[in-house]
C-alpha cells in the first residue's frame, strides 16, 4: 500500500474507510443530527 487518499470533505489521510463512514467531521455532523444524543459517545468509539 504506497497509495493514500485524502478525504475529499476535510482533507485528512483516510487511513480507513471509517473515516468516510463515520470519522469526517462533515459525516458526523450528519450522524449527529440522526441518532440521538445519549448514542453519540458508544456510537463513536465503536471499533471494527
Ligand atoms: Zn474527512
């Protein structure tokens, strides 16, 4: 693997395709504004 991409919404190196599902601050602004607050926390920290 010598290829890396960035993000297209906020420029970080995708190290995984988490961050476009999940970790882009642009998709978790959706994801927040669609799943309940008290889920935010378990929601986040949720690992592969
Ligand atoms: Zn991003």
């Amino acid at each position: 693997m010598s290829h890396f991409s960035c993000c297209e919404h906020c420029g970080a190196i995708l190290e995984s395709t988490l961050h476009a599902v999940r970790d882009c601050s642009s998709t978790q602004s959706v994801w927040k504004a669609v799943l309940p607050m008290k889920s935010w926390r378990c929601f986040f920290q949720l690992s592969p």
